[in-house]
C-alpha cells in the first residue's frame, strides 16, 4: 500500500497512535511480566497512577489464587469496571494533576492497607505516571493549600517532571523511596510504566520505590516555595527493594507506531530524542524536521512544556502543540500532524489531543474562529472541536507520555 493524500495519512496516523498505546497498554504488560516471573506464592498488590486499574487486571489474571489483598488508587473514570465489580481490589481515586482532598484520603487508605499486611507476605508495586498526585502522604507541617499551591505552580510555569518531581519528594513521606520504607521489612517487587525519559524507577511516579540519585532542588523557585520546603528530602527507611523492573516505555510505544506506519507503506524517521522543554523550540524543531527532508512521517515521543494564561481555556499541551502544527503548516501544500498523549488525556481535558492537517485553520476561518485568539487564551481544544480532529479515547489503561507525528507531501 502506497498511501496518498491527507486523509489516507491521517488515517495511518491514527492508527500508528492505537498501535503505540496497544503495545504499551498496562493489563498486557503486567500480565505478561508475571506470566514469565510467577511468584508462586500469596502476594499482595499496590496499584498507582493513571494505569493502575489496567495494571491491576493484569495482575489479577496472572496471579490467580495466589492473589493476595489489593489496592488501586488512579483518577476518575480510569478504573476498570470488572476491577471494581469483581471486588478483588479496594479501589480509590485521587486527582490529578494538582492533587486535592482526595488525593490525601488515598494516601491515608494506603497507609491503612499497609498496615493489614502479614510482615511477610511479598508485595507487588505497579506504577504508572500519575501516581505523585493520585496518592500523596504530607510530611508533618504541609498542608493541602500548600501542596496545591506548590504544584499549580510548578505545572503553570513550564517546569519539566524531574524539576517538579524533585521538589514534590520534599513534601512527601511516600516518594523517593518513602513506600518502600513503609512496606519494609516485606518482600517487594516493582513493576514499572515509565512516562520519564531516561526510564529511571527514581523519577517514574517521583520515585516511592527509589530514592533520588539527585537529591539537589531545582533553581528559579520562587523565595516563598523554598521557604517552605525542609532543606533535605526524607531518607527512606528499611531495606532495598528486592527487585525494580521497568516494564513499558515510550520507546516501545513508538516502535510500534513505526510498525504500524511502515506496514501503511509510508516512509518513518523515529526521533531517540525526546521531544521535551519549551513549546516553542517543539515547534521550531517538528517544522524544521518537515522542511528539510523526503515525504516521510517524522515520529518523536516526549512532553512539551508551555506557560498558561491565568485563566486558560479548553486544552492540554497536545491540543496547544496541535494547533501550533496546524499554524506552520497551514496552506495548499498537503501536511498532518498527531499530538496525543497515551494516557487518552490531555492536561485537565477528558481528550487525549488533536489531529490536524493543511486546512485545519482554512475550516477555523470558515466558522469565524481565530487560531491566534485560541492559542493565546490556551484554548485549542474549543476550536479543534469545531472544526473536527480531537482525538478522544477515554482512558487507555497506559501512560508512556505523548506521541508527536508529522507528515508533508
């Protein structure tokens, strides 16, 4: 198959994304990790972040009678059904990305779980990205207003998740190997999907199996946040973790997009640079990558980072990022262009981001709607959704980070 024309590409896109978020969709990978490396005796489970519903399943049906007690705590709506009807698992949600009273509630059900565990029976840890919002313990002297406040901050302002994370652990009694401290002396294994680059345990969920290998805060925080951060993070206690494994990772996601594109008969450039930091320098790079070589689909993974507004419309980074695209590539030339987190969520939006192609902006014109005046109020998802191309998915029981793909004729 030779694809041509937008709409053929546009179509391959999207199925190169389903094939990414397919390889990487949490139930199958747990399920086949313990399929490989059953324990062979009662083990008991923790599920955190945004996969954990899907993570748990796998887990329930690997394990079979030797499931122990189980816990889930993930966001709203992202909690399998059959998890929660078949009543293996005690299944809370937190919220996310600025954690909240709920939040607090799942780290105090946490804590209760915990404490119900024989002293010897193994745990299995599944974590996805999410989790440092989902689930959270306060040290003694921080509060909610203060942990709201310190993240809204931090994601308002463009911070990369090493940064955030990094200043999160300083707040928190589970992070940087904090619930591993607490799980101690039982046996634990982690079983990781990573939504980092670099794939480490230590930043994945900010890390409550592994304490950081840079403890250092990051600079530029604002006098007030320093003040209230304690001057070192917690150590964590107990022992070391018997065994960490980072099961998924954007790497293997995109590699089946490329399949998936490939199989589609268009040419791929897969980036191993992640796609990360400013939205603009995204941008700069994506067109220039489109401007300088063959009709081929250039495919990055990462996450942009942008500044908002005060008071920002409908949209997450993939919906900003898409319109963007859509702003460089407008005119007759044929071009398209995915932006999509694997997760099925973009920001505080139930989309998961925007396809657009060469007449997105000519179709925005037509229903008298401003690409500029939306992209300034952070409110690409209003126009995307009238002029068609938000991708919608619902939760994907995975969270890899996003997938960017580009394409010109």
């Amino acid at each position: 198959m030779n694809p041509s024309g937008t709409e053929a590409v546009r179509r391959a896109l999207l199925n190169a994304y389903a094939a990414a978020v397919s390889a990487v969709e949490g139930e199958r990978v747990v399920a086949d990790w313990l399929g490989a490396h059953p324990p062979g005796r009662q083990t008991a489970v923790i599920a955190l972040g945004k996969a954990a519903g899907a993570m748990a399943l796998g887990a329930q049906r690997a394990l079979g009678g030797h499931l122990g007690p189980g816990l889930v705590v993930t966001k709203s709506g992202h909690a399998d059904a059959d998890l929660i009807d078949g009543g293996r698992f005690l299944v809370c949600e937190g919220a996310h990305p600025i954690p909240d009273e709920s939040s607090l509630a799942a780290g105090q059900a946490l804590l209760k779980f915990i404490e119900t565990l024989p002293a010897a029976m193994p745990v299995l840890v599944l974590i996805s990205g999410g989790a440092s919002a989902l689930v959270e313990v306060l040290r003694p002297g921080v509060d909610l207003e203060a942990l709201a406040r310190v993240n809204g901050w931090l994601l308002a302002n463009g911070r990369s998740i090493d940064e955030i994370n990094a200043v999160r652990r300083r707040l928190s009694l589970l992070k940087g190997g904090g619930l591993a401290g607490l799980l101690a002396p039982r046996p634990v294994t982690g079983l990781l999907i990573s939504d980092v680059e670099g794939d480490q345990p230590a930043v994945i969920g900010s890390g409550p199996l592994n304490p950081p290998a840079e403890p250092g805060l990051p600079p530029g925080l604002p006098e007030w946040m320093v003040a209230m951060l304690p001057a070192e993070a917690p150590a964590a206690a107990g022992p070391a973790v018997a065994e960490v494994v980072v099961a998924a990772t954007l790497d293997d996601a995109l590699r089946a997009a490329e399949a998936s594109l490939v199989a589609a008969g268009l040419a791929v450039h897969r980036y191993d640079q992640h796609l990360l930091g400013d939205i603009d320098q995204a941008v700069q790079r994506v067109t220039g990558a489109l401007g300088a070589g063959p009709q081929q689909v250039h495919l990055w993974g990462g996450e942009v980072t942008l500044m908002l507004p005060p008071a920002p419309g409908r949209g997450g980074r993939n919906q900003q990022l898409a319109l963007r695209l859509a702003v460089a590539i407008d005119g007759p030339a044929q071009a398209a262009a995915l932006c999509a987190g694997t997760d099925g969520t973009d920001g505080p939006t139930e989309d998961a981001g925007g396809l657009v192609d060469n007449l997105t902006l000519a179709r925005g014109r037509a229903a008298d709607l401003s690409a500029a005046d939306h992209l300034q109020r952070a409110d690409a998802g209003a126009l995307r959704e009238a002029t068609g191309g938000l991708i919608s998915t619902g939760p994907t029981g995975t969270n890899v980070t996003d997938s960017v793909m580009a394409w010109r004729a």
